[in-house]
C-alpha cells in the first residue's frame, strides 16, 4: 500500500494530498480513499496518469468515494509531492472550511457556442451566492484535443467578468488519442468542465515561460484554421521551411525539437507561444493554439528554464509568507524539454520546495488567453492576518 504522500518541508494545510501508483483502477482509489480517510473536503480534483483506464476508474469511483464530490481529467502527467510524474493518480482534496465549489459541463464544445457558453456561465455565477469577506475565482478543464479553447476561454472571460478563471487543457500521455474531463461521476470527451471556486484564503495567479523572440520570422502561407493545422510557411511546405529555419533535418522533426524551437505571436508588447504539436501528413504542421493565413509568428529562443521556473514561482503575498500551495498546470512540453536536458529532478525539487501540485497539459489557459508551453497557477495563501487554519 502506498504511504501518503505529504507536501516536502512544511505540509499544505487548506489541501490534502493522495497518490497512488498502483496499476488497479480499483486498488488505486482505495489507496486515496485511505489517504484521505480524515479528510473533509468541499471537493476533490483527481488527475489521470493515461496508463488508467478512465471508464475503469468512473466505475471504481462510485464504490471507493460514493459521498464525495469529484472533478477531474487525464493528463499528459502529474505533479506530485515527488515532483514530475507520469504515473501517478493524484487527489488533491479541497478543504470545506476555505472552499466552496459550484460547477458546469460544456458539451459538446466542439464547435464552440459562444453565446450557449456565456450564458451557462452567467448562470452559474448568479445562482452560486457569494458569501460575504470570500473571494471568487474559476478553474477550466478541457479536451485537450477538441482544438476549441481559444474560443472557449475566451467566451468564459465574457461570461465570468470579474473572476479571474485558470486552468488547463487535458493529456493523454505522449499519444494524443482521447482526453477527457470527469464530472458528476462521469469521463467526457469533446467537453469543458468549468469550476466555480469561493475561498477564505487570499490567491495570486502565475502565468510565464522561458522564451524571448529571434530575429527570425515567418508567415503562415496556408491553413487550415478550424483543425489548428499549418501547410505552407513563407510559401514552402510548412514542415519542411520550419526545419529549414530551427536546423535540423525534416526527419528529425520531433515533440522535443518543438519543445526547443516554439513559435511566437505577438500581442502587442508580449509574445505568447503557439506550441507545434506533430507532423500531420507529409508537410504539415499541427499547433496546440489558434492559427490562420496571415498570421506573423516569430522563432522563439529559450532562456534558463530552471532559472525563471525558480523565479516564477517565488511567490509571496503582502506578509512575505510563501504560498500554503500552488494548483499548477504545466505543459506537457515544458516537461519534454526539462527531461531532455536531465533537469527533471532540479525542476521536481523546486517543485517541492514550492509546494506546487498539478498536472502536465496539452494547453494551459491563463485570464481569458490560452497558451502553450506555459506554467499557468494559481498561489494560495492563509487568510489574511496570518491566522492559523
């Protein structure tokens, strides 16, 4: 049986934490259940390693956690309190007295309703009454495969006005077949969950990531923008030009050369990152982000990625107290990248010392905007006064 695993150092006390790695769907959420047996949670956030099978694990659900409220979705790995992980299924359970949660299913979302989504949103605030002296933000989780949160996060701002919304796209693995989000019991294809999060504890929201623009450009010649798919830049077979201009060989092409080598659109004075996710067909290129005819994209370079990871997450709120957790949702690519330079276990121990919990994506979404190859997270810390939970 798995032991718990406690945040390193100083333990989280507005969550508790369960992992199991056990290869039994069942076995692994009487593994959580156990871990989380003094737990008493307003919700719980359960992330998928893809080595489980997500409709095994709904049946397990009903008889290992039958009076719990449980959200979630598969991922392309887990950030535990070991730090990276691609194995693990991680619980992060949301204590009752700082949460209170309300929730929505999008489905389908693709095609996206704007207006649909607007309005559900609307709902779900209006009818969630806030409770004086609390604050209000919102967690997005999506099919990382549906091509539509661009449009989705964006009708959600809408929707949401002033509450800040976060969240991530869903994995499955390195295979890119089917993700999926969990709600009311259930794994969703081609759907959005959206939380409604209310809390005693002050927050902070971390986006960044470790690229600054070249000096080398490119214009995408021919697309396809409804399947986020590139065929030609600056007039060549897309493919073909991107090796060109990043050095390597076409055949060479791979998750970790896209991983190094991203593309960047500027948003007036800021640059977000447009990920490539694979070769489609012969030549073509497909992205994790919007795209079409026209669009300037400027070749990224990276910069230490360990360094601003490090800066990034030092965090602290208006006492100079370090966060009590941070949620995190991490790119896949990011952690691709880490991997391939042998930093995965510098990265996990900042991790650690930060007390970030989360799960590697295929998107992240970060007030209104969705992007790639990110670090997107929210801070939280103890009430304000420095009480004791």
């Amino acid at each position: 049986m798995t032991a718990v695993d406690d945040l390193d150092r100083k333990p989280a006390e507005a969550v508790r934490i369960a992992v199991s790695r056990a290869d039994d769907a069942a076995v692994a959420l009487a593994e959580i259940r156990q871990q989380l047996a003094t737990a008493r949670p307003s919700f719980v956030l359960l992330f998928l390693p893809s080595r489980l099978q997500p409709d095994e694990l709904a049946n397990a659900l009903r008889k290992s956690l039958p009076n719990t409220v449980v959200f979630g979705c598969t991922t392309a790995g887990q950030i535990t309190s070991r730090g990276y992980e691609d194995s693990a299924l991680l619980a992060i359970a949301f204590e009752r007295r700082h949460f209170r949660v309300a929730s929505t299913l999008f489905k389908p979302i693709s095609p996206v309703s704007i207006a649909d989504v607007v309005s559900q949103t609307e709902r779900l605030v209006s009818q969630f009454r806030a409770t004086p002296g609390r604050k209000r933000l919102a967690l997005i989780f999506a099919d990382g495969l549906s091509k539509q949160e661009d449009i989705l996060v964006a009708a959600l701002e809408a929707g949401l006005k002033d509450i800040p919304v976060f969240g991530g796209s869903a994995g499955d693995g390195l295979r890119f077949e089917r993700t999926q989000v969990l709600h009311n019991g259930e794994f969703h294809s081609n759907a959005a969950l959206l939380l409604l999060l209310e809390t005693d504890l002050t927050f902070s929201g971390l986006g960044f990531d470790h690229f600054q623009p070249t000096e080398e450009r490119m214009v995408v010649t021919r697309a396809v923008p409804e399947e986020r798919l590139v065929l030609e830049i600056n007039g060549s077979p897309a493919a073909q030009e991107y090796a060109r201009l990043v050095k390597v060989p076409v055949a060479e092409l791979s998750p970790a050369i896209f991983a190094e080598n991203p593309v960047l659109v500027r948003n007036r004075n800021l640059y977000h990152v447009r990920a490539i996710q694979q070769i489609q067909g012969e030549h073509g290129l497909t992205f994790l982000s919007a795209i079409d005819d026209g669009l300037l994209l400027t070749l990224g370079r990276g910069k230490e990625i360990i360094r601003t990871l490090d800066t990034g997450l030092a965090v602290s709120d208006k006492d100079g107290k370090a966060p009590d957790f941070i949620l995190g949702f991490d790119c896949y690519l990011r952690k691709l990248e880490i991997e391939r330079k042998g930093l995965d276990g510098e990265a996990s121990e900042h991790f650690r010392q930060r007390r970030v919990v989360g799960f590697s994506t295929y998107g992240e979404q970060h007030l209104g905007v969705h992007v790639n190859q990110t670090f997107v997270g929210v801070a939280f810390f103890r009430p304000e006064g420095g009480a004791p939970l």
